[in-house]
C-alpha cells in the first residue's frame, strides 16, 4: 500500500509539472512582415515548432503593440524603441532575443526629382505611426539641418506607400522590405539609410515578464527552433530563402538581398548583449531612451532594471 500511495504521487507530481512545463495556453508571439522576424516563420514550416507555441501574424508593429499592451500575446517582435515606448506605459517587459541589428536596412526613399535630404523643404513624406518610423524622420531631417516643420508628414501604412507614390501624393516614404524593393522597382532612389545611425534600430523578442516562468520550455524551445532556422539560412540559403519569400512574395531577383543591411547575432554575441545587469542593450537603450526623449518621442526614460535575459538562449557552441 506505502508503495502504491508513493507511485501514484508521483504520477501526480509528473503531471502537474508536465503542465507547468507545458500550459494549456500556447505562447503566443505577435509579428508583423518583416525579414528579420521571418527566421520564426522558417522554422514554423520546417516543424521546429509544436501546438505550444503561436505565431500571431499582425498586419503593423502597431497591432503587435496594442496586442500586448491588452495582454492579447505573452511576446512581440518589436523594435527597441517600441519596447522602450511600452515599459514607459507600465507594460513590464523583458528582452529575450535579439532577432537582427538594422545596418541599412531602414531607409529614407524618395522621388528623382528630390535631389538631396535638404530637398526635402516643403514635400510630402510617408511613415508609419511607429516610433522607428518617427525616429527615422527625425534623424534625416537632423542631417539636412530641417525641421519636421519643414515637411508635410503623412502617415500612411507601409502597404500604401507604393500606390501614394505612383498617384503623386507622396515625395519620400520611410520603409523597408519587402516594401524598399517594390518603391526601387518603381523609381524611388535611396536618401538616408539605418547605417547612419548605427545601433538605434534594433529588433528585439520582448516577453511579458509574468509570462515567463508559465512559458519557460516554450520559450525555450521558441528560441532553438529560431537559430535552427537561423543555421539553415546560412546552411541552405536558396531553400531557406525559397520557403521565406512564401510570405514575403518578393520578386526572384530581389530576393538574395533580402537580408542586405540587417546584422542576425548568433547565440554567442545575443549572449553578449543581453546577459548582465546591465546589459550591453540594456545600455544601448537607455541611450536610446533619452534620445527619444529629447526628440519628444518618449516622455521619460523608464526603468531598466533586469531589461533583458540571456537565460533563454540556446547552449553555447
């Protein structure tokens, strides 16, 4: 009998940590179209990923910023600004992965007949009602000696920006792919690009930090599953690329640049910028932060403390 009550105690242990290991609500993480988030999506198709982990596509970062401020998702593919925009507001977040650092690959495209950035004096320029879109702007603008009073700003969706364009109603879009590839394709010519201002756009995992104990295997798994995609790429670039642009729909030719200007961080240097109190990013942020404070972009810096984990990598190699 002392045996009995043992064994089906410890069946009973077994199962309620299975279910801790494994809730019965899926970790669910919000994307918008973007490559450097297309890594998740590769190893969703190569069947990295099981029922526990969700992949929420989202048409703009802007969905995926409302969905976790609604508590909608436990994790959100965002820029560093973003997550900065929502710490500010109360949403505690923890930065987890940093999917790619934007070396070029966010860019200022114009008409042919707008000759420089001072060209800029008096035209219309489309961006996104994100904060990276607002950052961009501001930066170009720096470098022409203009002043957002200088341009008509019109905030259009991403999706928007190639029909303005054509029809006239717009002189300059801030963007990127695969919308960047569809604008060049149309005539626009490159301005200002994220190279300028290196280390100000950066794409980050942010989870809810009272998600992450319930979600601790899944997101785990989330992140080995994201660098196997990430080895593919490198491994099998056609195949990998072939399976991403399933999503992307670029042309074939514009597909091997897809991932142009944007830097992937391995394990090893994801472990570099996110592990510590603080961190590497976590210093980068607070740089960060009060720039876009004196940009009016953020009201304060907001707290930082414990801001990012290296404790959900993969092993190192």
């Amino acid at each position: 009998m002392l045996r009995l009550t043992t064994l089906m105690i410890t069946l009973l242990l077994t199962a309620a940590l299975s279910a801790c290991n494994h809730p019965s609500q899926p970790l669910r993480v919000g994307t918008n179209l973007w490559p450097g988030y297309e890594l998740l999506y590769l190893a969703r198709e190569q069947g990295y990923y099981d029922r526990h982990i969700k992949l929420v596509e989202l048409p703009s970062a802007s969905d995926v910023i409302d969905a976790l401020r609604l508590g909608h998702l436990e994790a959100g593919a965002l820029t560093l600004d973003e997550v900065l925009t929502l710490q500010q507001e109360g949403v505690d977040l923890v930065v987890v992965l940093v999917f790619n650092i934007s070396m070029g690959a966010d860019v200022l495209l114009t008409h042919p007949t707008v000759t420089g950035l001072s060209d800029l004096r008096g035209r219309t320029v489309a961006v996104e009602t994100t904060a990276v879109g607002a950052l961009m702007l501001h930066s170009a603008l720096e470098a022409a000696d203009l002043n957002i009073s200088d341009v008509t700003v019109r905030h259009l969706p991403l999706i928007e920006h190639l029909p303005a364009y054509q029809a006239g109603r717009i002189d300059a879009m801030i963007t990127f792919e695969p919308y960047a590839s569809r604008l060049l394709a149309a005539g626009a010519v490159p301005r200002f690009d994220s190279a300028a201002i290196p280390g100000k756009v950066v794409d980050v995992l942010a989870v809810r930090r009272e998600a992450l104990r319930q979600h601790d295997h899944n997101l785990r798994h989330l992140l080995q599953g994201f660098f196997r995609a990430r080895q593919d790429l490198l491994q099998r670039p056609e195949a990998a690329l072939a399976i991403i642009n399933q999503r992307l729909k670029v042309s074939a030719a514009e597909l091997p640049s897809l991932f142009n200007g944007l830097q992937l961080p391995d394990v090893i240097e994801n472990a570099a910028l996110l592990e510590h109190d603080p961190s590497v990013l976590t210093y980068n942020a607070a740089d960060l932060a009060q720039l876009m404070q004196q940009q009016q972009l953020l009201p304060g810096v907001p707290d930082l403390t414990a801001f990012t984990s290296a404790a959900w990598l993969p092993e190192q190699p």
